[in-house]
C-alpha cells in the first residue's frame, strides 16, 4: 500500500507544480485584459503593415507604423505616435496574438524618442497551423489602449 500512496503523492506534487507554472505564465496575459485601460476606437480596415493606422480621437490618440517588411522570424521595427490625452503615457508597449490561438507571450515595451514617439523591435513566431492574421494591441501606460488587425502574406 505504501507505494502507491507514494506514486500518488508525487503525482499531486507534480501536478500542482505544473498548475503553478501554467498560472504564472498565462496570468500577466489574462491580467493585461482586464486593465481597465480605455480601449480607443480605430478603423478594422486599416493594416499597419502597409501603412501607419490610427485609432481614437484629438482627445486621445494612438498611431501605429510597423516597417516592411513584417514576418515571422525577422525583426522589425514598430513605431507609435500618441496625440492628445495619450500624449502623457509614462510607457508604451505592443503586443502581437491571435484570436482563439494562443502563440504565447508576445508583448515588447518602446522606448521613447526626443520626438515624442516611441520605437522598438518585435519579433513575431512562426504559426503551426499557417494562420497569418495578427491582433496588435498598443498600451499606452494603464489608460489607453487600441487594437489594429495585421494580415501577413500567405506563405506557400
């Protein structure tokens, strides 16, 4: 009897370390979205891989250009301009997902320029399914966000 309470005891341990572990690293995510950052209209047409994309308003507003060419693997450069109310975020950072597929933790903090823009490198991975249809999310500080859709060429 003793082995077998042995083999469940490390069964429950193992179990509860691996719960821990999948906590940890999913909770920045799940928190991320329940910010209560003021989530800025912007136009579902507009893809920043071809061009700079706005979302909001003179009151608050947030730009995002990304250069080409973007894909997965390749670094590139990503650049937001804040107007208005954003204007005043002490950090800026853009984080890359897709909708119903998790592609784990893509988040990557800007640094500000003299100009008032904000710069950085992303990096995107590559989908195992081919799914090329990516969701930015642009967090200026705690109260503004805006989320612009990326569509990246098909790979054949």
């Amino acid at each position: 009897m003793r082995p077998r309470l042995l083999w469940v005891s490390l069964a429950a341990l193992l179990l509860v370390l691996v719960a821990t572990w999948l906590l940890r690293e999913r909770l920045p995510a799940l928190s991320a979205g329940a910010s209560g950052a003021l989530a800025l209209p912007g136009s579902g047409a507009c893809d920043p891989s071809r061009g700079p994309c706005s979302a909001g308003s003179a009151a608050a507003g947030i730009t995002l250009s990304l250069d080409n060419p973007v894909g997965p693997l390749r670094p590139f450069a990503v650049r937001v301009g804040l107007s208005g109310a954003a204007a005043t975020a002490e950090a800026v950072a853009v984080r890359f997902d897709m909708v119903g597929m998790d592609m784990g933790f893509n988040r990557f903090v800007l640094q500000r320029q003299v100009d008032g823009s904000w710069q950085g490198q992303a990096l995107l991975p590559v989908c195992s399914v081919g799914r090329s249809d990516w969701r930015v999310t642009v967090e200026a500080g705690q109260e503004y966000r805006a989320q612009f859709l990326l569509r990246l060429p098909v790979r054949q």
